[in-house]
C-alpha cells in the first residue's frame, strides 16, 4: 500500500477531492483512496516525524512512501515557480556544525551497517519510477526547522550544501522511512523563491495546480 504524506491541509487539497474515506487518526486527517492513503502530518519535522513513525507502527502494509508538498526555490537551481521537482535526496541542513554531524563524528542514522550524516538519499527505485512518469530530474532537497528570510541567507543555504530546494519536513520524513525500511520519495513544487517573503510574490495556488497535475497523472 502506498501512503501519500502531505505537511498542511492545502498540500493535500487534490487528494481529499479523490478520497473515498475520510477520517481523523490522532487528530491528523487520514484519506483512503483506491490502491493509496494519505496521511497529514503537520508542519515542521518534529510533527512529520512523530505521525510517520506512530503511523508505520500500526500499518504494516505500507511499502512505500510519497511524501509531497511545495517548496521555495534556491538561487541557481533553475527551477522557477510553478514548476515541481523530485528529491534525489534530503539534507537535514540545521543538525550538527554550520558543516554539517562528521565534524562530531556522530551520524543522525546508523543501520546495516550505514552510517548517514546529514544526507539522506531518497530510493532510486521508487524516484526512478517516478521519473519515468512524471518526467521529472531528482534533485537535492534541504530541510530546515527556519526557512531563508534574505536571498542572500537562501544563497548561503544552497552554496553550503548544493541544495535546489528548500522545506521544513523532508529530512524528518526521509529519517523516519529509511530506518523503518519503507523505500520513500519526495514530489514538490515551488511556490516561491527562498528568502522570498512577500507573499504577494509567492504562487501557492499554482504550485498547488502543478502538484495535483503530478498526482493526477500518478493516481491514474
């Protein structure tokens, strides 16, 4: 069974529209469609690891994660607003040194014999797969707990770690999947540039478009 994890309500506007069931699970909005469910998870990683973990302890049927939502674009990622965007991996950027867990020499992950640090790679598998139907070239993600206020604060985010873009639940969720062994991926689409906060700059509406475009073709 697929769960589909969306942060906010909005992000799963598309979704509760497909929904042939709808319920409360621990306060979080869980939909059942045909082949998937989908799960809320509230902002931020603290909420997105807490319902990913408590959700995976209770079903064990789930063999693969989609987590979406949108994001704010880096200087020079070359995505532009509106447009989506496959994780090829997360970076939990504000755990350890300005650097980074090695320089502590303490990684945030350690299994089978894996010791992950800071970057936590989605499974080529399943981003493979979406790829190939969606069309879309897996790229970095960033996740911090305090999005870019400045562009020039969101350039030194992408500069120091090679990021494209920039979300505050990806790392909690890539984390969580890789140490319960459930292969996850990752589907945002920009409604802002980061360190943009005017919103009257930002599209949420049409990142919200291009991310139920992607599901649509998806859930097909």
């Amino acid at each position: 069974m697929m769960l589909i994890l969306y942060p906010t309500p909005g992000e799963g506007a598309f979704l509760r529209e497909r929904a042939r069931g709808r319920e409360l699970w621990r306060g979080r909005e869980r939909l059942a469609g045909e082949g998937w469910s989908a799960l809320e998870l509230g902002l931020g990683k603290v909420n997105a690891a807490m319902a990913l973990a408590a959700y995976l302890n209770e079903r064990p049927e789930v063999d693969r994660i989609l987590l979406v939502g949108i994001a704010g674009a880096y200087p020079g990622s070359g995505l532009r607003v509106g447009e989506a965007a496959l994780a090829a991996q997360e970076i939990q950027a504000d755990l350890g040194t300005v650097g980074g867990l090695e320089a502590l020499g303490r990684p945030a992950l350690e299994f089978e014999g894996r010791r992950l640090y800071n970057h936590l790679p989605a499974d080529p598998i399943w981003t493979a797969e979406l790829y190939s139907r969606l069309g879309l070239s897996p790229t970095t993600f960033l996740t911090r707990d305090t999005v870019s206020e400045t562009r020039e604060e969101a350039a030194e985010w992408a500069r120091r770690w090679g990021a494209a873009l920039e979300n505050m639940e990806g790392a909690a969720v890539a984390q969580t999947a890789l140490w319960f062994g459930v292969p996850w991926a990752e589907l945002r689409a920009v409604s802002n540039e980061a360190g943009v906060r005017d919103k009257t700059r930002w599209n949420v509406e049409g990142a919200l478009k291009t991310l139920a475009r992607a599901l649509e073709e998806l859930l097909a």
